[in-house]
C-alpha cells in the first residue's frame, strides 16, 4: 500500500500538520464570527427569514462544487495549490458579501460557497486537510492529531463567536457588520500565505485522472456507503446549524448580538474541551462506538431544547449538546481515513462531502421557514430524530469493519 513521504525539500512533514492546525484555526475562527453576523446582517437589510435560509441553502449545495474540484485536480495540482486558490475565493465571498446588500451581490457570493454557515467546517477544505495529516501520521497517532485539529478549530471557534459582538460594542466607533464581514476576507488572504509557506508532498500512488475512477474497489464501496449515511445525519444536522440557532435565539428569546457572539463562545469552549476526550473514549471503546454513543446522546439533549420554558434552561440544554456533540467528529475522521487506501484518502473525504452537502442543503430553508413561523419545536424534533437515526444505521452497517490498529 502506497504512503506519503514524510520529507519534502528537505522539511519534515509534521511542519505541513503544525501550518494545517494554524489554518484550521484561523479559517473556523472565521467561520464562527460570520456564521453569527450574516443571518442578521442579511435580517437587519430588510430579507425575510425565507430569504436568509435560501441564501444559506445556496452557500451550502455551492460547496459540493468545490468537493468536486478536489476530486478532480488533487492528483493534477496538489494539495498546496488548491488550498491556495480556495483560500481566495473565501475572500472574494466575504468581500462580496460586505460590498453590497444588493440581492444579486448576495447571491452571488453565496454561489461561491465559501461562507461556512454551520459555525465550524465539513467541506472542501477539510477535505483535503484532513488526508494531510492521516499521511503524514503514524495510525496509532492518527486520531489524536485529528483531535488536536479538531480542538483548535473549535477554540478558534469559540473566539470566533465572542468577536462577532464587535460591531454592537464598537458601534459608537462607526464600527459595523460589514467591517467584520471584510474582516473575514483578510484572514483569508492571511491562510494563503501560510498555506505558500507548506511544503509541496505529492502521495505514492495518487491517481491524476481524480474522481470516482481514480479510487480502489474496495474504497468505492465504502464512499457509497458513508455517503448515504453521512447524507442523513447532515440532513438532519442542516435544520439546526449555527446560523440557524443563531436565528432562533434571535427570533425565539430576541437575543441581541452580543449577547449572541457571548453565548456561542461558551458553546465554543465547551466543544473544544470535550474533544479532547474523544481519542480517550476511542482508546477504550473504539472508534465506532465512540462516534455512535456520543452523537446519540447529543442528538436526546437536542430535542429538548425548544421544550424548555426559558430561555435559560434553553441555553442550558444547547451547552449540554454541545459537551459531547463533537466527539463524533475526530473519530469519524479517524475511522473514514484508517479504512481506505492513503492514496484515496483525499477524494473519499472530499466524495462523502459531495452528498453529504447536498444534503445539508435541503434542510436550512426549512428550518428558517418553520422559525419564521413561530414552529420553535419543529426544527429541533426533525433535526434530532433524523440524527438518531443515522446513529443507528451507521452502528449496524460498520459494526465489522475494524481500523487497522483495533484488528
């Protein structure tokens, strides 16, 4: 079985895993900020709430694109170039959507898909970086280093959110929702560069054509597999994204923003903290158990939000979630890159991300319009039932598939 080289010009590769964790950070702290500010930002220029949930539909389905794309040229241009070029269409999309509130301008820069809507990312970059890092580890190290990926972006995440509350704070100042939107695009032009300064480590083995073809039998299986089931949990996870929270705080509890960015930085560091654990519990349980047991008890505290009274317990419920909601997420990375070839890792993540997208897409309209029309349950009932079922599903398709160093 082919495996990256761990050198390249002379660098070792764990310097290429210490820039993607200074990425991931930079770009989910990003994420989280505009994740927040947009919804209202789009509210507060006069869109109805069926119009906010349209525009992230559209942000959400223009990313299977750009999953596509590295299925395709990966193996044509490498990691590093693509990540390059992707890194500054993310600029363009902010710069554009601060630009103007213009319908047309907000579409279009929705079309570039390269807002994250969800508070965190699942998309094209993560794709790619994730592969990066399963090459450039030993196995038995794979799933601690995803962890520690994981818990930068959610850190980053965290202060992310607590940031968003800059325009509010600072309004006196002049300082407003678009200064932050533009904000985004600069760091975006900052992970550019850092992504110039990684080495260039092309994989053994890596096929040029890119796409379907290029992967294994065994690997093609697998992808449909994963596919389908990652296709309902992110269906059921697109009624609830951080936009969408965000909007439903806004419209349920009339949260003001900065009460907002305070609350998601808690959510943040809550996430953060519990990843930690998750390489601890895989250790003991396995991987699989570790992504099923988890979610499934996150997906309980979900439903039970919008039953609480206040919105305290409301708050409550949702930092409940959020301790043991992502757990899930380093060891599904884990389990998906340990059980297909090094060569296809990079397209299997970006593949389960084409469908997995597509569906998350479908939900948010939804969800936005069943806000706007004061069904405060509705969201969280369809979204967590949905997820619980994947749980299932998932346990019952993979339960014999084991990771190289469980066998």
């Amino acid at each position: 079985m082919a495996v990256a080289r761990a050198e390249a010009a002379g660098r070792p590769a764990r310097g290429r895993v210490g820039i993607i964790i200074a990425t991931k950070s930079l770009r989910t702290f990003a994420y989280a900020f505009v994740s927040i500010v947009l919804p209202i930002f789009l509210v507060k220029s006069g869109y109805s709430e069926l119009f906010v949930g349209a525009v992230l539909t559209i942000t959400i389905l223009a990313n299977v694109l750009f999953n596509v794309l590295v299925t395709l040229y990966v193996g044509r241009v490498g990691e590093r170039t693509l990540l390059i070029a992707l890194s500054l269409v993310m600029a363009l999309s902010g710069a554009l959507f601060a630009w103007s509130p213009n319908a047309v301008v907000v579409v279009a820069a929705a079309l570039l898909g390269a807002i994250s809507v969800t508070g965190t990312e699942t998309g094209h970059f993560q794709s790619i970086e994730q592969s990066i890092i399963s090459n450039d580890v030993a196995a038995r190290d794979r799933t601690s280093k995803l962890a520690y990926y994981n818990v930068a972006g959610y850190a980053a995440t965290a202060i992310g959110s607590l940031f968003s509350g800059l325009p509010e704070r600072l309004s006196s100042l002049g300082i407003d929702m678009r200064v932050v939107l533009y904000a985004y695009s600069g760091v975006a032009v900052a992970i550019a560069v850092l992504y110039l300064l990684m080495p260039d480590v092309r994989v053994e083995g890596r096929s040029k054509v890119g796409g379907w073809s290029s992967l294994a039998p065994e690997s093609r299986r697998t992808v449909t597999k994963l596919s389908a089931l990652f296709s309902v949990d992110a269906f059921g996870g697109g009624f609830v994204l951080q936009s969408l929270l965000t909007l439903w705080f806004y419209s349920r509890w009339h949260l003001d923003l900065k009460s907002l960015s305070l609350l998601f930085f808690a959510s943040g560091v809550i996430t953060a903290v519990s990843i930690f654990l998750a390489p601890v519990v895989a250790r003991r349980i396995g991987l699989l158990r570790t992504m099923v047991f988890t979610h499934l008890a996150s997906s309980v505290f979900l439903v039970c939000i919008p039953l609480s009274p206040s919105m305290y317990g409301a708050v409550g419920l949702l930092f409940c979630r959020q301790s043991i909601s992502q757990m899930d997420v380093p060891t599904r990375q884990s389990y998906t890159m340990a059980i297909v070839r090094p060569e296809d890792r990079a397209s299997v993540a970006a593949l389960t991300n084409i469908p997995r997208t597509v569906a998350q897409g479908l939900s948010p309209s939804l969800s936005s319009y069943l806000i706007g029309a004061a069904q405060w349950g509705l969201p969280f009932f369809i979204g967590g039932g949905v997820k619980m079922a994947y749980d299932v599903a998932i346990y019952l398709t993979f339960k014999d598939v084991k990771p190289p160093e469980e066998e």
